[in-house]
C-alpha cells in the first residue's frame, strides 16, 4: 500500500497515473511477504555452480507460524462492544450481516502479514450497509499534509484479465468524502475523463486503515533474514548427508579402467598385487555438534525477536501455574497491547462511518464513538482453577461486577453482565408473579366459613 501526504484533494488524470506507477514499482516487497507466508522462501531459487553436486532445498514455515499464532492470540476470541442500549441491537445486525469476527480475522492476519491491512465500506444491492478486507496492493492512501495526517482520497486500482479478447484492463477507482470516480483504461494511457462518478453516503473517504505497529512491519519481517539462514543451514546438512551417502571411492595400489570399475561393483571383491593397496571412501568431516547448535541458536532467536514462543518446546509448559504461563507469553503480550490499540482505532472509524450511514436512514444526528467501549480477549490457555479460586478469595471485597472482570479472559464480562441480569429479571417476574396469583386453598376455606357463617345467622 503507498501511504503519502499530499494536500491537494481533486487530483486530476496525471496525478492519478503517477501514483498508481509509483505504487506498481513497490508492489514487490508484498508480494514477497505473501510468499513467505506460504512457504515460498528464498532457498527454493537457490543455484548451484555445479548441476551435480546436492541441492536440497528446504524451507520451514516460520512465518506462517508466526501470523498463526500472533493473530489467535490476538483475534482467537471475538471482540466485544459496549455501546448505548438503543443502538447495540442495530449494530449487532449489522456485524452479523457482515460476518465481522471473520472479517475480523482477514484484517489481522493482512495486519500480521504486511503490517497493514485495509477494509472498504459500501452499500450492497439491498442498501445494506458492508464492510470487507481489500487487497493491499490495490490501494493508495492519500493523507493531508497536518500532524493528524486524516485521509482525504483513497485510489484503489487493480487488473482484470479478459481471455476471450486476449486483454488486461486496468480499473481504477478515486475515492472522496462525497463521491467516487470510476476509471478504465488499456496499456498505460488513461482516459482523460472519468467513465462514471457517484455519490456515497458515508460523509468521509469509506475507508479504514489498520496498523500492525507504528513501523508498519509485519510480524515476521524483523526475522526474515533468521529464517533464510535457518532453511540455508537445514538445506546444507541435509546435501551432506547426500554427499556422504553418494561419495567417492579411493582406491589404492591399482588403477582401474571404466570396465574393470563396474565389474569390482558388481562382484564387490578387490584384489591388490601387493600389500600396500586399498580402498577407502572420501568423506567430509562434519561437526554435527556445532552445527546442530547454530541451528537450535537461529531458531530460539527466530522465537525472541519475533516475540512468539515456541509451543513445540518441551520447557513451555504443560503444567505451569498461570503465573509461569504469563511470564513465558510476556513478550507476546507486549505485541499484543500495540496490535490492540491500533486496531480498535479502525473498529472506531468503522463505527464513525457506520454511524453517519444511520444518522441519514434515521434523520438524526448519531455520534456514539465517545461511548463505545471495545473490548479485546485473548485466547490464552488459562488456568481456571486458579483464576476461580482467586476470585472466591477476594468476592466478599469487590463487587459481583468487578468478580467478573476478573474473568474476562475466560468469559465475555459484558455478555455475563447480560446474562445475570436477565436471570435477576425473569426471578422477579416469577416472584411477582407468585404474589399476586391467589391461593385457591385459603379462598376455598374461606368460602366455606362465610356458608357456614351465614346459616347460623339464619337459624
């Protein structure tokens, strides 16, 4: 993605062709984080001068581990919203309409993979409002030039591949706060006018942008040079394993024409004319000590500097105390807190955008983001145990609220904050209920004294 700052906003048909150039230019850096992602690291192009010799080729999925575990940490759970009752329902709908803990999950793995990630908003065909993940190397944000840096245009281009006509045509979209112009174009010449422009509803540019961190690195990029030593290092023993297994005979005491050769290896007998001949096979003295220990050092700095353990490790912990358990997913956990922070500033602007969609469906002015709570739970493997006997400990010094904060690591507190009170509603219904239905028995009986009653008067 080109992030840029740059003040003006109608940018005209020059302008425009330029960045997507200039955008174009820098698509290969993206495409070789995609690779890595899935295995295809630098070691699969590796050459040899000499055809003959062993070339293997391995490659270890470090960055795909490394996305995997950062985002189920991260985005295992989905995110809760606490927001004002009349609108929680509306946007409930909304996100379930837009399947938002899956999109969720697209964003932050593009996030862990590029260091950024990008989401459109529209309206569909049913004047449903929808948001969805955008390939990053479709896009160019234009920011103004101020310390805030907010987006004013949004270019999204990218090819369609026409078989029939044997042809590319390059579609290009400028979006503004009010409107959206629509390109096309063959070779590299764009049309000088726009073939369509139309107006949106959303009031701002319909896009969000989410950070990974403040460098914009995704999350193996700091180890990329590790993992290439790593599949060099695995690569190299495993071509003198096939040296060894495919060596040279040395013979000597007699020379041995091509024929006599492969007769000695079919019959597998040698004979030498005098005492001073043999054979022996040249080998390569191999340290596997050394190099077994530079191979576990690249993996363990794989781990530290990419801040995501090893799970496979025996010393992780199978039975640790919950206390154990944080100290080894302490370094996690800091990248967690800034992953956090800067995706909920793009759940906030989608909720912006979202909300100025509603103010114009409901003729009110809606602005709730000073009211949205955001929530974020990790999928930590906890212990329950500990953590539920801890909060029996202490619940006769905090409130029930607080207990189940405590907890937001294993259940969602606001959704249990929803549970207990329905719980304590339907009770009181059932109480009152209770009091004013009468009791038949006590009725009955009374009746029957007020007969008796009156027929003693009578007599």
């Amino acid at each position: 993605m080109l992030d840029i700052k740059h003040s003006q906003k109608d940018l005209n048909i020059f302008e425009i062709q330029k960045l997507i150039d200039i955008h174009r230019a820098d698509i290969g850096h993206y495409k070789k984080l995609y690779a890595m992602y899935n295995n295809h690291n630098d070691i699969r192009s590796r050459l040899k001068a000499d055809d003959s010799a062993p070339n293997n080729k391995i490659a270890h999925s470090y960055a795909n581990y490394i996305v995997t575990a950062s985002v189920g940490y991260f985005m295992g759970k989905p995110i809760g919203y606490s927001m004002p009752e009349s609108y929680h329902a509306v946007f409930d709908d909304i996100y379930k309409y837009n399947d938002e803990a899956a999109v969720n999950i697209k964003l932050a793995i593009d996030c862990s993979i590029y260091g950024q990630a990008v989401e459109m908003l529209f309206m569909d065909e049913n004047s449903q409002v929808r948001f969805a993940p955008v390939d990053i190397t479709e896009i160019i944000v234009i920011r103004h030039p101020d310390v805030i840096g907010d987006i004013h245009t949004v270019i999204r281009h990218w090819d369609e591949e026409d078989l029939i006509e044997d042809k590319v045509v390059t579609y290009v979209e400028v979006y503004y706060a009010d409107r959206v112009e629509k390109y096309e174009y063959e070779g590299t010449s764009m049309y000088s006018e726009p073939i369509e422009i139309e107006e949106h509803p959303f009031k701002d540019v319909p896009f969000v942008i989410y950070d990974n961190n403040d460098s914009k690195m995704g999350d193996f990029e700091p180890v990329i040079d590790l993992i290439n030593a790593y599949d060099q290092a695995q690569s190299d023993t495993a071509n003198d394993f096939e040296a060894f297994t495919d060596c040279y005979l040395e013979v000597k005491g007699a020379t041995l024409d091509a024929k006599e050769a492969a007769k000695l290896k079919e019959l597998r007998v040698f004979n030498f004319p005098d005492a001073g001949g043999g054979v022996s096979f040249v080998t390569k003295n191999i340290n596997d000590q050394a190099t077994e220990h530079y191979k576990n050092r690249l993996d363990s700095d794989i781990h530290k500097f990419s801040f995501v353990p090893n799970m496979a490790d025996d010393k992780f912990a199978s039975n640790a105390s919950g206390v154990a358990m944080q100290y080894k997913l302490a370094g996690l956990n800091y990248k967690t807190s800034v992953k956090e922070s800067l995706f909920r500033k793009g759940l906030l602007r989608r909720i912006e955008l979202i909300s100025n969609i509603l103010s114009i469906m409901s003729s009110n002015e809606i602005n709730i983001i000073k009211d949205v709570d955001i929530r974020f739970m990790h999928n930590t493997i906890d212990n329950v145990l500990e953590t539920a006997e801890l909060v029996n400990r202490i619940k006769e010094l905090i409130s029930e609220e607080t207990a189940i904060e405590l907890l937001q690591d294993i259940i969602d507190p606001e959704q249990e904050k929803l549970r207990v009170k329905a719980e304590k509603e339907a009770n009181m219904a059932q109480f009152e209920q209770q009091n004013e239905e009468p009791d038949e028995d006590v009725n009955n009986r009374l009746t029957e004294q007020d007969v008796q009653e009156d027929e003693e008067g009578d007599k």
